[in-house]
C-alpha cells in the first residue's frame, strides 16, 4: 500500500479533521489508492485529493468508504460512526465558500429533511391504521352491547352474574378504548404538524438548492466517477453518461439520473403457458437473462415466450447458472439465459454493472408485476440494505410478479441485479447480484 500524502499548508480545521478521519478508514482496507480507484471506479488523483483534504469529497463517496472498510472488517458501520462522519463532512461544507460546497451543503440538508420526512410520514400512517383500528373495536363493542340489552328486554329470565361480569368487561374495555383513542388523535395531531413542516423546509431547500445550482454551472465529477458531458446540439438540461467511450443513454439532470423509460426499455415480459408471469432483462437483440424465480428451477421450467416492444417470440433456455446443483433450494446466483427465436428490437443500449451497490443506494425497478396490479407496467424505488451471503438485500414496493426485473442504480445508471425473490410478509426481497452476469457463458458482458 502506498503511502498517504502529507497535509498541505492552510488547510483549514474542519477540511483537516473530515480528511483525518477519512485516511483512518481507508488505511482499514490496506490497498493503494490506485487500488481502489478502480474498484469504485473513480480517478486516483481525485481519491488523493479527498484524502489530502485538497477537495471536498461528495457524501456518497464518505458512505461508500464506510461501508467497504466495515465489509473489510466484517462488521457493519454503527450508527455513531455515520452520525460522526456526516457532522464531520457538513462542517466542512459549511466551512467551505465555493457554490460548489453551498450546493452540496444543501443537497446534504435536503437528504436529511427528506429522511425527516419520511419518517414522520411513516409515523402517521401508522397512528392513523391504529386509530381506525381502535374506532373500529370500539364500534364493536357498542353493536355487542345493544344486542346484549335486545336479548334481555325478550327474554329477561333469572339474573346471571356470569352476565353481568361480561358486560363490565367490556364497559372497562370500552373505557380503555376511549382513552387510547384520545391520546392516538394527540399524536396524531402532532404528526400531521410535524409533516407540514417537515415538508414546507423540504420544499424551502429545494427551492435554495435550485438557485444554487443555477449559480455554480456545471460540477468537476459525474457520479461514481463516469465522464457526463452535454448533449450535442440537444437541451442541455439533460447529460449523457459515456460508458466504455460510447454514449449509450440519456440520464437527466434531476436527484434519478436513469430515465424510467430507459429501465422500461430493457425489460421484457415473460410468459409461460399463455400467462403473464416475471420478467427479464433484454441484453441483446435475441438475448434475456432471467431468474429462477422467474421461470421455475431446470427441473420443473415450462417453455417460455418473450414479448417486448408488443412482439411475442418463443424463447429457448440455453443456460442455467449455477450449472451443477442447479435444483439445490439454495442454489446462486440462480441466473437463465434465454435465446430468443427472432429478435425484438433493432438496437439495445449497453449498460454497466455495480459490482457492489452500497447499502443505502436506491434502484429503480419496472416491470410487470401481478397481483392488485392486474399484470401491468409497474415501477417502484428500492433501497440497498445490506448483503445476505451473496445476495443483495432490498425493501421497497416490491409486489408479485416482479421476478427476473432489473434493478438499476437511480444515480449512475448501472445494473444492480435481478430480483430474485419476496417476502410474503414484509416489503423486502433479494437480488442476484449483475457481477454474477460475469459466470455466464452464453453471452458477452464486460469483464
């Protein structure tokens, strides 16, 4: 590993102190900066320029760092750690006095009054589910109570004291209900307040942030370290991302660089025996790569049809991944190849993979899914949570149906993986990472 530069002359104290803490972490992962330049795919230069306090690093690239030195160790980062970082990275931003720190100052300010928001919002819903659910015990209970005294004014009969014990458990089960009610519509109260303002500074920073951006112009570094550069003779509100020295898509300027129609692009809908069943991701003219979940297991795997841009072909699985085992249930990565009778479309673009997208990095989904949504075009937003063996760890809105959907990065554009499976029983689910795409030997992929 070679070693960190010395800190150079004037730095000021809060640059110095966020550069300290982030040289501890990197020296955790005993490689080269070089190193791991390329495995983040950023520049070397710029990584000795963060760690030498000579430019302020973006948040992403903090977090990043965090997590891979965790991984490195086998822990997960603390919440006191993150907490302590990000106080560190804000006080140098507010140290800072470019227009590029006041933009990413606010960027910061508005993740967390987002995060806020959110939080809150999810408070309320749950106040209100639980109000609804009391009100409606307590209506319960009056129905029972009335039918209770109807049966005794016609059919009065001896005195029973079983009777009248039950009828004071509920008038104290009422009673109780009332006044869970009351302090469930207090909090509720302060929930709805606290929402409001939550989203009026949302909104306010939105709007600082917006001018900010159309004072400072265009910023040093894309995401991730990939080359942006305007759109020739095009709106220039929107970049385009050039992976492998090619543009391939158009990402827009906003907080989700993938354009949804991009995602919708490379996705396909799979039909076994007539019916709507998963998706899959369209990598060539005649080539898709799905997943179990999608298709079924070697063992049990119906023939299948492909229809994209409104053209249904038969489809033949030409590859299953793993290749031995492959009926074991906890078999990985999980992965088909299907190889399509007749092309679907005259051009597909080329895309990138995320070899390890970071816990708390967001993918956008779309595809088909089923239930409620009567098998049409569905998208949603999932986050990375964390990794379980080699599957990537998500929750989001995912719902049946959305098997074999590709999950890209909303920020570079970059594959994530393939959902592979749901839970019943909370919105979360697993992904086959795309870095296994790399195993398979029925197509091409970038090594």
């Amino acid at each position: 590993m070679t070693e960190l530069r010395q800190f150079d002359q004037g730095l000021s104290r809060e640059m110095r102190a966020l550069a300290e803490a982030l040289r501890g972490l990197f020296v955790g992962l005993r490689i080269s900066e070089r190193r791991y330049a390329a495995r983040r795919r950023y520049d070397s230069s710029t990584i000795s320029r963060y760690l030498g306090g000579r430019r302020l690093p973006p948040w992403e690239f903090v977090l990043n760092l965090l997590h891979d030195v965790a991984e490195e160790r086998g822990t997960v980062p603390t919440a006191e750690t993150t907490e302590m970082l990000r106080s560190l990275h804000l006080a140098a931003l507010e140290a800072g006095r470019s227009p590029t720190h006041r933009v990413q100052l606010l960027e910061q300010r508005l993740a967390l009054a987002d995060e806020q928001a959110r939080r809150v919002a999810t408070r309320e819903r749950w106040l209100e589910d639980t109000l609804r659910d009391r009100e409606h015990r307590i209506r319960d209970l009056q129905m029972q109570f009335r039918e209770l005294q109807a049966s005794i004014s016609l059919d009065p009969g001896p005195p029973v004291d079983d009777g009248d014990a039950d009828g004071m458990d509920r008038s104290a089960e009422r009673a109780r209900l009332c006044a869970e009610i009351r302090q469930l519509k207090e909090e509720l109260a302060q929930a709805r307040a606290l929402h409001r303002q939550a989203e009026e500074r949302c909104d306010q920073l939105e709007r600082q942030l917006a001018e900010a951006e159309t004072e400072d112009g265009p910023h040093e570094d894309g995401p991730g370290g990939l080359t942006a550069v305007g759109p020739v003779g095009g709106d220039e509100s929107a970049l385009r991302n050039v992976i492998h020295g090619d543009v391939v898509y158009n990402i827009s300027s906003t907080e989700t660089g993938i354009d949804e129609r991009f995602v919708d692009s490379m996705t396909v809908q799979l039909l076994i025996e007539g019916r709507m069943m998963s998706n899959g991701l369209l990598l060539d003219p005649t080539t898709v790569v799905t997943t179990w979940s999608a298709i079924g297991p070697p063992d049990t795997a119906k023939p299948v049809a492909v229809v994209a841009n409104n053209k249904r072909v038969d489809a033949t699985v030409v590859e299953w991944l793993p290749s031995e085992d492959r009926t074991h249930p906890e078999a990985f990565p999980r992965l088909a190849v299907l190889r399509l009778a007749s092309p679907v479309a005259a051009f597909v673009p080329a895309v990138d993979i995320d070899v390890q997208p970071s816990p708390g990095s967001r993918l956008l989904v779309s595809g088909y899914g089923r239930s409620d949504h009567a098998g049409g075009r569905y998208s949603c937003l999932l986050e990375v949570k964390g990794r379980t063996g080699s599957w990537v760890r998500v929750e989001g809105e995912l719902v049946s149906g959305l098997g074999g959907a590709p999950a890209f990065h909303v920020g570079t554009g970059a594959l994530a993986g393939l959902v592979s499976s749901r839970f019943r029983d909370a919105p979360k689910g697993l992904l086959a990472p795309a870095e296994s795409f790399r195993d398979l030997t029925t197509v091409s992929w970038p090594a």
